[in-house]
C-alpha cells in the first residue's frame, strides 16, 4: 500500500439531532455492529470490539490488488462509481481501504528492524490508530480512458496531485455527500486532522444528510462538527525569503501543523515563518546532533500562538487555559530530502 497512512476512533451522539463527541466507544454501540460516526485521528484508538463486528468485502481492483471493505461503504462507494462513470465519465478505483491492527503492527516492526524505533514512529502509524482499520476509509485513484478506449490507471499520489487532475476531483468531491462520503483530509486543516490534504482519502459515515451537511459548511473537519475539537482557523504567515520558496515553506509548514494535531485540546491561533536568520551554521549543526548521521544542510524554525485546553488531560504538561506565545518548531532537511520536524518548544 502506498497512500498516506490515517488514524483513530471515537464515539458520537446526537443531541437534539447536533453532534456531541463522547470519547471512545464499542463496536456494539450500535445495533448494525458499528459506528458509522465514529471518529479516527491521532487522539484516540480504534473501538474495543469492532474488527469482531465488522462485515466486510474482498474485491480485486484494476491493478491486481485485493482491497478489504465494510460491507455497506463497498455498497456506497458502488453507486457512486456508477454515478461518475455514467454522467461525468470519471472511472474510479479502490487503492485501499480496510488495513487490521495486526497487519499495521507488521508493517511498524518491518520499519523498526529496517530503520530503528525513531524513524519507524515517525513515519508509520500508531497500530490501532488508523482510520483504516475501520474499514470505511477508502483511498480512490483514477483510470483515465483512452482515445482506443483502453485505460491508463493514475495510481501514485505524485500524479494524481497534479494540476490536470484537480477538476476531476473536484466533481468526485461534489458528489461524495450524496453518497454518505465525506474527503476526510481537508486542505489547510492539518493542526486539526493531523494529515495533509489527500483528495483520494474518502470515509463513509453512513448517512448522506449528515454528510451533506458537514460538506455544506467548507472547511469543516470531521472532528469540528463532532465536537472533538474546536476551530479557529489558524493563521499561517510565510512572510518573506530568499532561502525557500513558498511551496517549500509550505511543506515544512505541514509537518509543524500535522504534529500540533496531537496536541490533545489545543487549539491553533497563528504559525509563522521565523525568518532566513535562522539557517545559520550553529542551528544546522545542532540539527545534526539531534539527529545524527543525517547530514542535514539547511534549518527553518516556525512560531507558533496557542491556547491549551480549560481542563488537560492527566498526562499532559500544559498549564490549563493558558495562551502559549512564540512556541518554536525546529526542521531540517538534507541537500536531497524532505523536511524533518525535529524538536519544538521554548529554547
């Protein structure tokens, strides 16, 4: 599997026909065996009971992987297949959707042997933290018809994120909702959902008026309208710089903002860029020595604003209620590499 690993779980109840979070849950919660609410991220683990409860389907798709689906989902997901075939001639695929707890372990011990505990805990999701497990997260890709009327199948992130593509997605977004979809990763809600925007990665939530009317309200995360979290619409300021340019800064950007998700309670006011004086010599040798053996050549540090939660949970050390000012988030990244987030806090 090559798409973005997601992550977690929790229970929902409806008051007065809102939504209210109420911590994690039981698979049997529901009479059909399972939440179809139930919320996946990096705060809560998936549901006691629920791979015991959960009724799925095996299905080959057009590269020659088998795909594992909830039931229903494979049901919805069916219909709107069959909706964008016939009147927008979008042909969709399954990449993958249902990943157990077992099968993530492997693939965490597999990076644990290969790259050490460190880089494994970095890149691979938590086992039993994966909105996969759930079954109802469902990661699509294209096949693009021919002029011979063959199909080229658009299967790696890299090329389905091209600009060619974004009005497909577009019109598969704009039908998600009709089918009980919702895009689960929005763009620019990383602080909230903990990864960055992936037009493929769909979740099913069972009910096409409640997914309608998350949809309606743009911007609006699944943990938002559950009322797991809360949203200020962080501002972002990349300000100025003759190092980076605005895609890089955007990419160490995310990194900052997928980390602060875990920051349970918290809400994110302000990130900016801290400028180009922080790429001196001193910051990227101390880079270095926090992660040795890397050969980082550049640094960038982020500032953040926040405020902590009224009542923090028993493990956490933020001071209740409280606005954090001018947090730092230290990255580096090698001559060839990516950025890596490295250490964040008060210096």
């Amino acid at each position: 599997m090559k798409k973005h690993i997601a992550i977690l779980t929790t229970l929902v109840l409806l008051l007065g026909g809102m939504p209210a979070f109420a911590g994690n849950g039981s698979a049997a919660a529901n009479e059909d065996g399972i939440d179809y609410l139930a919320l996946v991220n990096k705060l809560h683990p998936l549901p006691e009971g629920w791979e015991e409860a959960l009724e799925t389907v095996m299905i080959t798709n057009s590269v020659g992987d088998e795909v594992e689906v909830e039931a229903q989902a494979y049901a919805a997901y069916l219909s709107l297949k069959t909706d964008l075939e016939e009147n927008d001639g979008i042909y969709l695929e399954l990449d993958s959707a249902r990943r157990s707890v077992a099968a993530q372990q492997d693939i965490m011990n597999r990076f644990i042997e290969k790259y050490g505990a460190d880089y494994a805990a970095k890149t691979v999701a938590t086992p039993g933290y994966s909105e996969h497990h759930t079954g109802l997260a469902l990661d699509l890709y294209f096949k693009i018809k021919n002029g011979d009327g063959t199909f080229t199948d658009v299967y790696y992130n890299e090329d389905m994120t091209r600009p060619e593509y974004e009005e497909l997605w577009a019109k598969v977004h704009a039908k998600l909702a009709d089918y009980g979809f919702i895009l689960r990763y929005l763009p620019d809600k990383e602080y909230i959902t903990g990864y960055g925007y992936e037009p493929w990665h769909i979740r099913y939530i069972g009910d096409a008026d409640l997914a309608r009317e998350i949809t309606a309200q743009p911007g609006k995360t699944l943990e938002v309208w559950l009322g797991a979290a809360t949203d200020a619409n962080a501002a972002v300021d990349y300000g100025t710089s003759e190092l980076y340019t605005r895609d890089e800064l955007e990419e160490a950007a995310v990194q900052v903002k997928c980390r602060f998700a875990s920051f349970a309670g918290c809400e994110l006011h302000t990130l900016r860029y801290a400028g180009d004086e922080c790429n001196t010599e001193e910051n990227i040798a101390w880079m270095n020595q926090l992660d040795e053996g890397k050969g980082y050549v550049q640094a960038a540090e982020f500032i953040s604003d926040f405020h902590s939660p009224v009542q923090p949970g028993e493990e956490t050390a933020w001071e209740p209620d409280t606005e954090y000012t001018d947090w730092q988030w230290w990255l580096a990244r090698t001559a060839d590499g990516g950025w890596q987030l490295l250490t964040w806090g008060y210096r």
